[in-house]
C-alpha cells in the first residue's frame, strides 16, 4: 500500500537524523521544499468556520479551514490557498491551478458540491414540500450520474499534468442529517433521508474518480457521525436566516475536528 506522501517524507527524515551532519543537512532540505497547495469549494475555504481573511474577498477562505491548520501545524516551505466559496470544477481550472508545479508534494480538494446543485437543492427543500425536494433531489443525483464524472476528470487530468508527483487527497463531504434525531429544521424524516442519500451518492462518484486518477479519496462521513445537523452535537450549520451563505457548512469544529484529521491521516 502506497504510504501517504508526507508520512513518507516525515520517515525519511526522520531515519535521516541519525546520520552524519551532512545527511541532517540534506534531510532539512528536503522538509525545507515541502509544498502544499489547498484547492477546492467553500468546505475548503472554510465557509461556515468564520473569521474569514478579508484579502481573500468572496472566497471566504479562513486560518479555520483544515488547509490552513494542517499548515500551521506541518509548516510546509510553501502554501498556497485558492480553495473559493461557490466553486465548480469550471472554476477550478479557471482561476486556482496556478500554483501548482512539478515540485508540488501535497493537494487537497473538495469539488463537485457545487456543480450537483447543493445550494438550490437545500432551497428547494426547505421552502417546498417533501414531493417537490426528492424531486429536485433525484435531479441532482441524475447530474451527478451522467455529468459530474466527466468534469471531475478534467479537474483531476488538470492537477496530474501540472503536479506528476503529488499526492493529491480528494475529500468529500458528511451526511447532513441525523435521522431520527431531535431536530426543529423543519424538514420531514423523508427529506432528510433523500438529502443523505444524495450526499452518499456524491461522495461515492467522486471516490470513484479520484481512485481511477490514482489520488486518494478521504471520506469525513465517519468523522460527523454523531455530529450531524439534529444530532444534539452538530458540527454544521442548519439553515440560518441571519448568514445563509453559513447554512449547510462546517463549523470551526467541523473543520478542526472533523476535516483536520481526516486529511490528516491521508495527506
């Protein structure tokens, strides 16, 4: 099994302290030109986490983000963060690749949300009737079916060409819902369960494509089980009326606690 780039990188330095100065030399070079670039979709710039960087304007990109504590906590020699609120795989290869380059060691994403319809769906379902939400729900998952793979190919395509060696982690995104929880969102049980279904179905298509590119896919379902809207302990945002750019998104728990170690673990 292919170890994880920077668990790699971290054992090589570490047999490597033992040796002469000159082979500690070397080692701290090698850590020296360790780069990390963060792309992706709001559950990457941090959306829901708060104290957004204003510099970063409507991407809302936040030191709360995983990228950004996986960054302060490994200090890579070089970070670059162009993961954008909103993002589609159009955006992604338009306007966030541009620090990738053949000395890129580590990438991370999370795309494909966006492209589903994540937003209009949750309007849907929370202002229409449960027959209207499957309905817009199956939509999304038809998408997801027939048109998301291959954009997912042309945003991964993207990554291999610029950065070869890279070990790219592809993560996706927790199921909303509690099921059967105490809950006052508003939603039927019905609904809640189409909305996690569609989730698991995303997330399955996009593992999918991420293993036939040869990247690693980090599910964090696991890692919000019991933290789920409704669970009592939620680690994301239902709907909020004051901040809807908010609703559906990680908490900064969500991203330190959720996210954080799920990347951790895979980068």
């Amino acid at each position: 099994m292919r170890m994880p780039r920077f668990a790699a990188l971290a054992s090589t330095l570490l047999l490597a302290a033992g040796a002469a100065l000159s082979g500690a030399g070397q080692a701290a070079a090698a850590q020296a030109d360790f780069g990390y670039v963060a792309l992706g979709d709001s559950y990457s710039s941090g959306v829901g986490a708060g104290n957004y960087d204003s510099g970063s304007g409507a991407c809302k990109r936040t030191t709360r983000a995983y990228p950004a504590l996986w960054a302060a906590a490994h200090a890579p020699q070089t970070f670059s963060f162009t993961a954008c609120s909103g993002a589609r795989t159009g955006d992604v290869l338009a306007g966030q690749l541009a620090p990738l380059n053949s000395g890129t060691d580590l990438v991370s994403i999370t795309i494909g949300g966006n492209d589903a319809g994540f937003s209009d769906v949750m309007t849907t379902c929370v202002l229409q009737s449960e027959a209207t939400c499957v309905s817009r729900v199956n939509e999304a998952k038809a998408y997801v079916t027939s048109t998301l793979p291959g954009q997912l190919d042309q945003v991964y395509n993207a990554i291999a060409g610029r950065s070869p060696n890279a070990r790219v982690v592809v993560l996706g995104y927790p199921r909303f819902y509690k099921l059967n929880g105490t809950c006052t969102t508003g939603l039927t049980e019905g609904e809640r369960t189409a909305i996690n279904g569609a989730a698991d179905h995303l997330n399955a298509t996009i593992a999918k494509r991420a293993a036939d590119h040869g990247f690693a896919y980090a599910s964090v379902v696991g890692a919000f089980t019991g933290h789920e809207i409704c669970s009592g302990s939620a680690w994301l945002h239902s709907v909020n009326w004051l901040n809807i750019g908010e609703s559906y998104h990680p908490t900064a728990a969500g991203q330190s606690s959720g996210y954080l170690p799920v990347f951790t673990n895979a980068a």
